[in-house]
C-alpha cells in the first residue's frame, strides 16, 4: 500500500511539474516561435516524464529500487529547469543555482548504475563532488558570475551578484567549467573501471548505458567543438539546439531501462536453471548442477565444491579433494548452519550477490535433493554389503558345519562301523553276528544320510575344484536326465559360486519333484563380467515364481550379490531358472 | 603285501591298519598327514599307500596331492584313496594321472572287509579300483541319448565292473558267468560304445571310464 501511495504521489507530482513547465514555457515571457514552443514543450515532457517513468518501472525490479528512486529523481529534477522559462531576474538566479541538480543526480546514477549501492571510495568522492559542483558549486559562482559582462544581453539580471566580485567571475566561470569537465571525465572513468572488473551478467547491464554515454559525449563534443571553432549560434540554432539535446536526453531512461531488463533477464534464467535441474530424466547430479550454474551465471568456470564432514574438506563433482582457491570469489551454500557446499565463481560475480544468491538457493534444492540421493544410495550400498556379508557369513558356516561333520560325526560312524566288522570277523554264524550285520548296516544307512545331509550343507567339491566339477556332480546325481554346458574356467567368487551351485540344485530339485519333464539343460557361462546360469527343462511348466520358499530364498540370495534370479514358467512350456551374478558386485 | 596308512582320524586310521593287518597285509607304518606319509615312504616304500583324501592342513585334497608327489618319488607305489564322499571329478582325476595301480574308494566300503581288501590286494598288484558308487553315478547317469541306453541290464553290469576296474575273470565270478560269456559281453559292449578293444585292464577302465565320462 505504502508503495502504491509513493507511486502515485510520485506521479502526480511529475504531472504537476510537466505541466507547470508548460506553463511557464508559454507564459514565462521568452519569445518563441509557436512550433519551437510546441517541440520544446514536448522534449521537456518527454525528458523528464521518461526519466520518471523509467524510474518508477526501474523501481519494482528489486532490489535495486535506488535506482529507480534515483532516475525519478532525475525526470523530477528536470522540471526544476522550467524555472528557467520564466523572464524574471530571480527566476534566473534560481536556475542558475539549482538547474543542474538533474546532472548531479545523473551522475550519481552513473556511477552506481544498476546495483544502487556505492562500492568505493572513489565513487563516493565523484558522487559527492557531482553535488557539490553543480550546486553549492553554481550558487558560488553566481556571486561573481554577470551574466551581461559574460556576453549574454538577453539574460535577466543575476540578483545573487556581488559587484565587488564581478571581477573574478570569468576565472570562476572558467574554473567551474573546467571542474565539470574532470566530473565527466570521473563519471566516464569510474563507468570505464566498472566495465572492466564487471561479471558478464553486468557487463550486459551496463552494456547500454556506455553506449548512451558515449554517444552523448561525442553529441557534446561536437557541440563544444563547433563553439570553439566560433560558429555562434543563432536564435533558432540555439533552440533547435536545446530540442535536439534534450531528445538526445532521452536516450538516458531507454539506455537504464534496456540494461535494467537484461538484468532482470538474467536473473529469469535462474527460473530456467531450476526448470534445468528439475526436468532432467537422470537426475540432477552434480556435474549438471555446475554446468547449470554455468550457464545461469554466464561464468563458465563456476565450480562446486561438496564438503565432507568426515573428511574435513571439500571434493569437487568427480569426488576429488579440492582446497579453496584464491583466485574465485567462494560462496558457501549452507544448510542448519553449516556449510555443505561451495560455490566457487568469477570474483566479478560477487558485484551480483542477488543473482549468485538466487541462483544458489535454487540449485540448492537439487543438490540437497542430490545429496539425500547420494547419502540413500550409500545406505543402500551398505545394506547390501551387510546382506552379501550375512550371505557370506552363512556359507561360511555351512562350510564349518559341514567340516565338523565330516571330521567328527563321520569319521566316528566310520570308525565304529570299522570296529563292527572286525568284531563281525570274529564271529561265525550266530544271534550276536546277526545282530552286529544289522547294526553295521544301520551304521552304513546313517553314514549314507549324513553323507547327503553333509553334501546338503556344503559340496566340498565346490570350495575344492570349483563350480564346473560342482555342478558336474549335480547333474550326474539328477533323477531327471541331464545335460551340462559348463566350461571349467578360473575361479570365481566363492558367494557367486555357492550361489549359482544352489540356484541349480533347487531348480534341479524342483524339476525332480514337479516338472515332469524328459530331459533337463543346465548352463553355466561366464559373459559380460557376471555369471549366467540357467536350468531350463521340457517339463509342463507353469511354475509359479513366488511359490515354494526354495526359489524365494535363492531370490534373496541372488539378490544380496545384486544379481538377478528369474523363473519361466508358461503353462506347457517347461520351465526355466535362469540368474545372473556379477563377478564384482558394486558394493 | 606292505602297506602304508595316512589318516588324520588317529581312531579310524588305526582301525582300518588292524583290518588290513587282520586281512594279512603288513601294515609297515602309520601317518597322520601326507608328509609324514612321504617321510615313511622314503624310508621304506610300500607296495601300497591307503591315504585319506582330506587332510591337514587344508582339509581339502591334500590326498590328491600326496598321491602325486608319492608317485612322481615312487613309481612303483600304489595309492588307494579313500573319501567321505562320491566325487566322480576326483575319481577320475586320480587314475587319468596315474593310470595304473590307484583307486578311488568310499571310505564306507570299510563296512564290507572284503571289498577294502580286495581293493587293496588289486591296486598292489598295478590294478586301477573305481568306487561302484563312482561307476553307478557314471552309468546310471542318465544323459540323454547315451547308446548306454541301448546296452542290455545284464551289458550295464558287465561295464559297470569294468569301470570298478575289474578283470574278465573277476566279472564273471562276480556274475556267475563262464569267461566266455564275459567275453562276449564285453565285445558287444565296446562295439555299441564304439571302443576300441583295450591291450590290457588298466587301459579297458580307462577307455570306458573316458567314455562314460563324456
């Protein structure tokens, strides 16, 4: 509301001042021709209502409404040269005295052009004496300054005149005009620095300004050169002269405007870099975000930095350590506080925190989202590391077991059994050999389960001479006729092989117990760095994948080495168990 | 006949040395692990080593590997292995490395004293000894469309105690047949198999072992 109501003060007072410079124009007593009247009237308005204009439209692009202020203050100080039209001797004074505050005020503007905000000393020193010069600087001069001895018959008298200065007045004249002269040159210069240190964004920013500036340097240049060269001006010249400098005025609101909306533009493409980040299919991983950053920034050697709490210090996109150079601006992306990552830029970027800040609260979401992936994805890694370790412990255990069977159990039964038939040997044909056969033959049938129970556990054979023997024995103990294509080839991972060893000897179980099938192939290859193996039978199929916890508890197995188990079942077709094992798990 | 004996189950080892010497065969010393077997052989080499093929350090084939190094240092040593369990790749592995006097046995054949000792008996005279659970898993195997099939139950026997490692004589007694008949049955096997009549034993149980093996 508050703005609203500044606005529209602001407004009426431009329409007020417009209009009383009209006024004045037609009234003040000079006199002008009707269509010169007419033209200056409309460059008056021209100049002063686009200034204003531009101002309030430079004013909602935050937030640089300094600016806008700044440029209304202009057009507005503009209209105080409308005094100026009124033929009377304090009418002159006054805007011999205050005329050129529009200037100051321009000059100003030049040198904080488009960021509002005075960076250095040396700006503050030419702003301050734009001021000083162009008004306490003025009202100075008019104390030694007669307009008649200057040459000028038509001018009304000078009131603030000190006759016992008029002496002095064409040396002050002299003195002020060559000062204004080094304010221009200032101006110019400090545009000039600014342009050199300036970031790409702000370089398009000051882009038209510079070019107004220059063309209405060489404008005046031309003007004072043609003076120096003693055309004097006639009446009509003269006024020709004012319309034709003031349209060139003009060029001023257009100039601010144009660079403002680059900026502005600018800083929409930091709405294009959170479309960018959000509408990549494969995510916004972190190399994108920099080239994004890249791209919004107009600085392609913008770098991101991640820190790593564990290790202490920051790693680039690709995962490498990274320090901190001296030669970029660093900017750090915070999160509860702490930094989570940096932002390294063209130090010249730092003359546009608002764009820089911008674009980083945007690609901030994408990296924290980013982050939140990455730090799921290594909670997902571990996961699975513990899951192939459980796998891994298991068949350890299973190996253990197995080993403790052998060695303690077996070689028990065995040993009695030995004692039992040398007992036996002793004896001929009676009760107690009776009963020693029978017990020997019992002991002979529990060696023969424990056997199977052992092998059940873990085939020795596979930790021994390795998968293609393993599943050799598999299909040759198989009640369903079996085939084999299995190349022995090196070693593989004991949880791969222990894996693809029970893959097969449940999917042959099953084939065993419910296929009905004539012939069964079993494979086992080893192709494009994982371990495929499949146990396809002619059998009736329609299996169903998710029934019997035998292939479930494969599915998990084989997952846990982040392989792949798949059963293919259709009704009629036999069936088919394949799984595929990487060699070398990602983990 | 002298006989070595490596076992690392002290119980079962000495168990099975009486049984041998009870058999007749002079049991000239005992081992816990496969050097300590080799020390013995060098000392004195038997007509028979009868060796555990899992033992320490590894528990794994070190039977296998002592079998090896026995032979390479004693020829004319032969070695009887025996295992837990039925592993066909050994079996095979142990008489195509040494195609003469070796044998592959199931440790529970000490439930019949008879048949450890014959196979003891066999592989010192130069003999090859196939476990008939090796040869049942060979030739009740049931590849698909093995002219195995085509043979007659009475041929499958016949071949299943060639592959045992058996002699003609030895089959016949064991099927109660005349050697003649034996004979013919074994002509009629290799050609259905497509063999070659073999020069001596050794090389008919490899012949038949190689092809079951396909």
């Amino acid at each position: 509301m508050r703005d609203v109501k500044r606005t529209a003060a602001v407004v009426a007072l431009a329409l007020v001042a417009g209009l009383a410079n009209v006024v004045l124009l037609a009234v003040g007593g000079y006199e002008r021709s009707g269509p010169t009247l007419l033209l200056l009237a409309i460059a008056t308005l021209a100049v002063g209502w686009s200034f204003v204009g531009a101002g309030l439209a430079a004013r909602r692009s935050r937030p640089e409404p300094a600016v806008g202020w700044l440029m209304v203050a202009v057009g507005l100080a503009w209209f105080l040269r409308g005094i100026g039209f009124v033929r009377s001797p304090a009418a002159f004074t006054l805007v011999s005295a205050v005329g050129d505050l529009d200037q100051a005020l321009l000059a100003h503007l030049l040198v904080v052009f488009p960021s509002g905000r005075i960076a250095s000393g040396l700006q503050r020193a030419v702003v301050v004496l734009g001021y000083v010069l162009l008004v306490p600087g003025s009202v100075a001069l008019l104390l030694a300054w007669d307009p008649a001895a200057a040459g000028c018959a038509t001018c009304p008298a000078n009131l603030l005149l000190q006759p016992g200065l008029a002496g002095y007045g064409p040396d002050a004249a002299g003195l002020l005009n060559a000062a204004t002269l080094v304010l221009v040159a200032l101006v110019a210069g400090v545009v000039a620095l600014r342009w050199r240190g300036a970031s790409p964004p702000l370089r398009r920013a000051l882009a038209p300004v510079a070019v107004v500036g220059a063309v209405l340097l060489l404008f005046f240049a031309a003007q004072q050169g043609l003076a120096l060269l003693g055309r004097s001006a006639a009446p009509a010249d003269l006024a020709l002269g004012e319309v034709s400098g003031s349209v060139l005025l003009l060029l001023w609101p257009v100039g601010f405007l144009v660079g403002l909306t680059r900026l502005r533009l600018d800083r929409s493409r930091v709405g294009a870099l959170a479309i960018e980040l959000g509408g990549g299919e494969d995510g916004a991983t972190p190399e994108r975000v920099q080239q994004a950053l890249g791209r919004a920034l107009h600085d392609p050697s913008v770098r991101l930095a991640y820190w790593l709490a564990d290790r202490e210090g920051y790693v680039d996109v690709d995962g490498r350590p990274v320090a901190l150079p001296d030669t970029h601006e660093v900017t750090l992306l915070r999160r509860d506080g702490e930094p989570f990552a940096a932002l390294l830029h063209d130090p010249a970027l730092a003359d546009q925190p608002e764009l820089v800040d911008a674009a980083v609260a945007t690609a901030r979401l994408s990296l924290d989202n980013e982050r939140l992936q990455a730090e799921l994805r290594a909670q997902l890694a571990q996961v699975r590391a513990s899951r192939a370790r459980l796998v891994e412990f298991a068949d350890a255990e299973r190996r253990r077991v197995e080993r403790n069977l052998h060695d303690g159990a077996q070689q028990r039964l065995l040993t009695a059994l030995l004692g039992l038939r040398r007992a036996r040997a002793c004896l001929d044909s009676s009760p107690a050999a009776a009963a020693l056969d029978e017990a020997g033959e019992q002991l002979t049938l529990a060696l023969d389960e424990l056997r199977d129970l052992a092998r059940g556990l873990h085939p020795a054979i596979l930790s021994n001479a390795g998968l293609a023997p393993a599943l050799d024995e598999l299909v040759r103990r198989s009640p369903v006729p079996a085939t084999l294509d299995a190349a022995p080839g090196p070693r593989l991972p004991a949880p791969v092989e222990e894996t693809a060893y029970f893959v097969v000897s449940e999917a042959l179980a099953n084939v065993a117990r419910h296929a009905g099938a004539a012939t069964v192939a079993v494979s086992a290859v080893v192709r494009d760095g994982g371990l495929h193996v499949e146990v396809a039978d002619d059998g009736a199929g329609g299996a169903d994948p998710a029934g019997g916890s035998g292939l479930r508890g494969l599915a998990d197995r084989v997952a846990a080495l982040d392989g792949a188990l798949a059963v293919d079942s259709p009704p009629g077709g036999g069936t088919r168990v394949t799984a595929s094992l990487p060699l070398d798990p990602a983990r | 006949m002298r006989v070595l004996v490596a076992d690392d189950a002290t119980l079962f080892r000495e168990g099975l040395a009486r049984v041998l010497a009870d058999a007749g065969f002079t049991v000239a010393g005992q081992a816990a692990d496969g050097d300590e077997l080799l020390a013995l052989a060098r000392d004195d080499p038997p007509d028979v080593a009868v060796l555990d093929i899992r033992m320490p350090p590894t528990h794994t084939t070190e039977g296998l590997e002592t079998a090896r190094r026995l032979r390479a240092a004693h020829p004319g040593v032969g070695v009887l292995v025996l295992s837990a369990y039925v592993e066909v790749h050994y079996a095979l592995q142990l008489v195509t490395d040494a195609p003469r006097a070796s044998g592959y046995l199931l440790k529970d054949r000490v439930a019949d004293l008879r048949d450890l000792t014959e196979a003891v008996r066999r592989v010192g005279e130069g003999g090859l000894v196939i476990d008939p659970a090796i040869v049942a898993q060979l030739v009740g195997r049931s590849r698909t469309r093995s002219p195995i099939d085509e043979l007659s139950e009475r041929e499958r026997e016949v071949l299943g105690l060639m592959a045992e490692g058996r002699s003609n004589a030895a089959i016949g007694e064991r099927l109660h047949l005349s050697p003649k008949t034996v004979e013919a049955h074994v002509r009629g096997i290799f050609t259905r198999l497509g063999l070659l009549p073999a020069a001596d034993d050794n090389r008919r149980v490899l012949a038949v072992l190689a092809h079951l093996r396909m």
